[in-house]
C-alpha cells in the first residue's frame, strides 16, 4: 500500500482502522523516515565547508547560520528535521493505538 504523510496523518484519526492498517501505516512512516534521514545525513555532511565559506564573511556563528539557513540546503535542512519530528509524532500515536487494541483484545480494558 502506498501512502503520503498527510494522507497517514488524516488517516491515522479515523475511526475503525485495523491493527493491521495501522502496521503497515507504521511501517510507511519507518521506511519514509529512514528515506529522509539518510537525505537529512548527505545535507549535514556538506553543511561544514559552506558553512566555513559562509562564517569568513560575517563577525558571528549566530549571523552566519541564519545565512546558511537562507541557502536552498539550510531550507531543506529545516524541511527535513520538521517532517521528521512529524513522522516521530504519527508513529508514536500509531504505536499507542496498537497498544490500546492489544489490550481491548484481552479484555484489559
């Protein structure tokens, strides 16, 4: 099956999902997270030299990271961790609802 992330977010709300549903919704998201982060790791591992190159023309770290975060890779950058703490978000939710339906299923609750 394949998913979006605001297709698993609105998804992930809704009313009578099966424990099976919702695994493969959790597996998405892992598969999509690992995707990213390996994106996210190609981007930090640039991030030093321009960001040396940028630090020679300005008197501060401060000053100088707010440059890089301008530039198309500080943009991704950013992207990337924010999608990341969402998909962190819809797994853990995920995950509890799992948890909740193993226990509705023996009578736990």
């Amino acid at each position: 099956m394949s998913f979006t992330l605001p297709e698993i977010a609105l998804e992930s709300q809704a009313e009578g999902l099966s424990p099976t549903q919702l695994s493969e919704m959790r597996l998405w998201l892992a598969g999509h997270y690992a995707y990213l982060t390996d994106k996210l790791s190609q981007i930090l591992m640039q991030k030093p030299a321009i960001w040396n190159e940028l630090r020679k023309g300005v008197k501060s770290d401060t000053a100088c990271e707010r440059i890089w975060q301008q530039t198309k890779d500080g943009l991704l950058e950013t992207s990337l961790r924010l999608k990341l703490k969402s998909i962190e978000k819809l797994m853990s939710g995920i995950k509890t609802r799992i948890e909740v339906m193993i226990g509705e299923s023996k009578s736990l609750y």
